[in-house]
C-alpha cells in the first residue's frame, strides 16, 4: 500500500498529491490529511477514480485508504467532466465559472438582481451548464439566505453539479453554513469548468 501524507498542505494539494499514485495506477493507497474539507475532496476524488474508501479518525488526524474495485461506475464522473464525444447537439457541454456573487458592478442593488436574473434563466434554458462553480465572492450566493441559493438549489435538483470552493468559504468564515452544493477545491473546479467544450467564466 503506498502512502500520501497530505497533512499541512493547502487546497487543492491533498488532491493533486493523490493523483499522481492514482496515475501511476497504484491499487492500494492511504492518505493522511488535516482537515474535513481535505478528506471530503481526497474521498470524492478517490470514488470518482473508481476506488471504494474507508475514512477513519478526526481532524487533525484523518486517514483515507483506497482500493480500486474491479468495476469502475465514472456515471457522476462524466456527469462533472465530460470528455466523451458528442452525438446529439444538445448533449454539447458549457460549464460556468462564476467569481463575484453580482452581476457587474452593484449599483444600489442592480447587480443582485442581475445575477439572479441570470440564474433563473440558466434554470429555464434548454442547455443547462455539465457544472456551476464558485469562488471567490461568489460562494456567499450559497448561503440560506440568500435569495440566489433557492435557484442554485433547484438547479443543483435538477442534476448540475454545484462546486463550491474551500478555500473561499474557509477564507469568509462560512463553511458550516454551506447547505448546497459540494465544498470542493481548485484541481476538481478547474477539471470540471475547463474539460468541456464551452467554459464561461464571470467575475
């Protein structure tokens, strides 16, 4: 079994750290990590590699073993990044980076209303996004209180993966309260966002 011990080591490390064993095909592997978000991220990647895992113990001292099963289910990982060719028009992927929690600039508002607008489109539009990301300003878009975490709930329902950085909601102090989405890290975002044919970023 080969080792990685990502303790005190930043977003997205942990992650970046196990995929090069996970590269060179390792069948069996443990990684120590310090933090629950560290874990969260090293465990989703893990499974979406086609590894069943085991986490044990509590920050600052959290370990998650892998082992690659003989079956491989990719579904929720061609549902985040999709490679594959396309066969219908409708199945061309776009993804969306989003950076600010406004639209613009916010005069007196406006920009509130815009990025909601915005995102209401998204939620009737033909072609909804392969992913949404957040970071920076915009994770704050995830809190409950939001008026725009109701539209990115009902699009997170309707199968869009909604990524929210880590190290922004640590940053802003607002990790506990995030109730949708999945707090994610800058390798899996930047996968998910630029490993479609259209990627759209605003912020």
């Amino acid at each position: 079994m080969e080792i990685v011990d990502a303790r005190g080591l930043e977003c997205p490390k942990p992650v970046i750290k196990t995929k090069e064993l996970v590269d060179k095909g390792s069948p069996e592997l443990m990684v120590y990590v310090d933090n629950e978000v560290a874990a969260s991220n090293v465990k989703r990647f893990l499974e979406m590699r086609g590894y069943s895992t085991l986490r044990t113990g509590t920050a600052p001292d959290i370990s998650i073993s892998g082992a690659l099963t003989a079956t491989h289910d990719i579904s929720r990982e061609k549902k985040i990044v999709r490679f594959a060719s396309r066969t219908k028009v409708e199945d061309i992927s776009w993804s969306l980076l989003l950076l600010n929690d406004k639209m613009g600039a916010d005069s007196d508002g406006l920009g509130d209303v815009l990025m909601k607008a915005y995102l209401g489109t998204i939620q009737q539009s033909a072609v909804p996004p392969s992913v949404i990301a957040l970071m920076n300003e915009a994770v704050k878009m995830a809190l409950p209180e939001r008026s725009t975490s109701e539209i990115l709930s009902e699009l997170s329902d309707m199968g869009v993966p909604l990524l929210i950085c880590g190290t922004c909601t640590k940053h802003f102090q607002i990790t506990e309260k995030i109730e949708i989405g999945e707090i994610s890290n800058m390798f899996e975002i930047t996968e998910a966002v630029f490993g479609v044919s259209k990627p759209v970023v605003i912020g």
